[in-house]
C-alpha cells in the first residue's frame, strides 16, 4: 500500500515492545512527518467530513497518533479512541487538541468504552491490519455495538490493486525511487488472491549499501463484502465515495470512504 505506514520491527535504537504490534516506538517516532499523510491538504478534508457527520460524541478505531482525532477534538467535537499501540497512542496528547482525546489501549476487535456514539470511524487503510475475515467482521460488530441507533460507520481503505497483476504474476511495485547519494527505496505489495492476504514490502538501501527489508501483513476485502461484514453487524451502506470531496466512485478509484447507518 503505497499509503501505509513502512512499518516494522526494532531498528535498533528504539525499545520496541512487541506487543505495539507492527507499530512499535520506532515507528510512531517517525509516523508524524511532514508531508504525505500528515499534510494539511490529507487531514483537513477528512477533519471536515468527520466533523459534519459528528452528532454527538465520536470514536475511532486505531486512533494512532492523533493524526486525525486531535484536530477534529480540536474543532470541539468529543473523540475517544481505541487503540492497539501504546507507543503511537502516546504521541497524541501532545498535539493541539489530542489532550482531549481519550484513548483506551485495545484491539478493536473487541475492546469495549464506554457510552454511545454517533459515529465510528476507521481511516488510512487500517481495516486491512486486520488479516482475517472474522477479524474483520469483529470490527464490524464491534463498531455497531458502539453506535447509537441512526449511527455511523466509516471506514477509509484502499481498493485492491488486482487489475495491475498480469496473469501469473503476484506482485505490485508502488514506489521505486533512488537517490544521487547511491540510496534508494522500493516498495511493492504481494498479493495471494486465494486468501485475499496480502504484504506491503518495504525494501530501504542506505548510501553505504546497508538495507533493511520490512514485510507488513494485510487483508483486503472488496466493498462488497465489506457490506456484507456491515449487513451481519446491523448496518446498511448509506454513502459510498472515492474520496472526502464526496466524489462518485469509478473503475480507475484507488480507495474508496464508505458509510453505514445501524
Ligand atoms: C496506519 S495507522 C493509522 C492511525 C490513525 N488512524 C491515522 O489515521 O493516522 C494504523 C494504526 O492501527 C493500529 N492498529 C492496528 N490493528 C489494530 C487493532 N486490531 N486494534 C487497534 N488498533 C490497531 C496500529 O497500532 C496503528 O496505530
């Protein structure tokens, strides 16, 4: 996924504690970088839309770092989190309106908080670090469990790059750069389309030679079992758009923001 976060073990300098998951210290230090996810230009717009479906309080699911959360409490909206990796949900209350956000330690999957919500939400691909279908429909039943009647579901995930593999081949090369200095990056997903599994690997060459090969697990699911997965939690789909400007989706979208209603 060339949206994913080059996630991976310890590279050394960083106490990573496994049970962060695939985003431990060494990752969290550097999630919040300028640029890419981070920008003004990627968070605004889905601020935005969270904040004009918010009626009442709101929860995410795999909250991170804040990146989304903290500038929506920021705008006076009431988010709780839920969230596997200690390390990265530290970073939160260090940001202009993260203090606001109160984050609970869990897996989404079953991790219960307190109260009703308006809406639910699950951006930046995280339904796929969920590597099972029944994970999946976990989160489903998890995120209704917490809605009120009338509630929201939201979920931001790429679309399967499928229609780039030619028969026989089982791999997608998303970014292949090289610097002057002799280092270079090449990131590629690998799919298995029997399980529907699928890696995204990192492979980081630095100017003296040194590498480090990172490989992330995922699963995919196409939108229509994901209404599937919503449809046996009690949900039904209300928008479905290739992107937060609310756009229709097409065969060339690379990612689409669904919604269902409990
Ligand atoms: C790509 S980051 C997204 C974080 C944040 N939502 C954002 O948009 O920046 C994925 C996050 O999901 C968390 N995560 C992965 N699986 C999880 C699970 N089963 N339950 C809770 N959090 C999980 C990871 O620890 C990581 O912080």
């Amino acid at each position: 996924m060339s949206d994913a976060v080059d996630a991976g073990g310890s590279v050394g300098e960083w106490a990573d504690d496994p049970a962060d998951g695939w985003f431990p210290e060494s990752v969290a230090a550097r999630y919040d970088g300028p640029g890419g996810a981070n920008a003004p230009e990627a968070v605004t717009p889905a601020v935005d839309v969270l904040a004009g479906l918010a009626d009442g309080p709101v929860l995410e699911f795999a909250v991170g770092t804040g990146r989304i959360a903290a500038p929506l409490a920021a705008r006076g909206v009431r988010v709780s989190g839920i969230e596997l990796s200690r390390a990265m949900a530290g970073r939160a209350a260090g940001k202009p309106g993260g203090a606001a956000v109160e984050v609970t330690i869990g897996d989404m999957t079953s991790t219960r908080v307190a109260g009703k919500f308006s809406l639910v939400f699950l951006v930046f691909n995280t339904i796929s670090n969920v590597v099972t279908q029944d994970g999946q429909v976990a989160v489903f039943r998890n995120a209704a469990a917490h809605l009120r009647p009338g509630g929201l579901f939201l979920v931001e995930v790429g679309l399967p790059d499928l229609r780039r593999l030619p028969p026989g081949q089982d791999t997608v090369p998303f970014t292949v750069a090289h610097g002057d200095d002799g280092g270079g990056y090449v990131g590629f997903d690998q799919y298995d389309v029997v399980t529907q599994e699928f890696t995204s690997n990192h492979v980081t060459v630095a100017p003296d030679g040194t590498g480090r090969f990172r490989r992330v697990p995922f699963r995919y699911a196409w939108p229509a079992e994901l209404d599937l997965m919503a449809r046996i939690a009690g949900m039904r789909l209300k928008h479905r758009w290739a992107d937060w400007d609310g756009s229709a989706l097409t065969a060339e979208s690379t990612k689409h923001i669904s919604i269902w209603e409990k």
